[in-house]
C-alpha cells in the first residue's frame, strides 16, 4: 500500500481552486497516481526524481519513493506559469 502525504503548497493551491469539476479531474488523476506511482512523466535535470501528470491546464508534481512506497504531492501549477 502506498503512503501518501502533501505539501503545504500543494493543499493551499487546490483550496484556491472554485471551479469543481477541475478538483474532480484533480481528484481522479490522485487517485490514478497513487495505484500506480509510475503513471506521470519523469523530469529532468533540476527537477530529477520527481514526475508530473498535466491535468488541462495545470501540471501536478509530485515525488514518488519506491524504497519506502510513498508518493509526495509537491505542486499543482498553470502551465504558462512554469
């Protein structure tokens, strides 16, 4: 079973959101994320080790431990904002 947690920034940014049917699609894809973690894309360079999943028109971070079975939710942001 995998850990999951988030951060500060993440629940702050999805608490903003007034539109309900994006925190439906956000909901869903948290759900595909955490029965598998590998489902996002990997990143590069400075952001190594972390995947993302583009929900229309934001990006959700997150990090994902296999060592340990945890996924971190990091940030959800605009994709114009990067």
């Amino acid at each position: 079973m995998v850990t999951v947690a988030y951060s500060s920034g993440f629940v702050k940014t999805v608490k903003k959101i007034q539109d309900q049917n994006l925190k439906d699609r956000i909901k869903t894809q948290i759900r595909k994320i955490v029965n598998n973690p590998e489902t996002g894309k990997p990143m590069r360079y400075c952001r190594k080790n972390t995947r993302e999943v583009y929900i229309p028109p934001f990006r959700l971070s997150y990090y994902f431990d296999a060592s340990d079975d945890t996924v971190v939710f990091l940030t959800l942001y605009h994709k114009d904002k990067q």
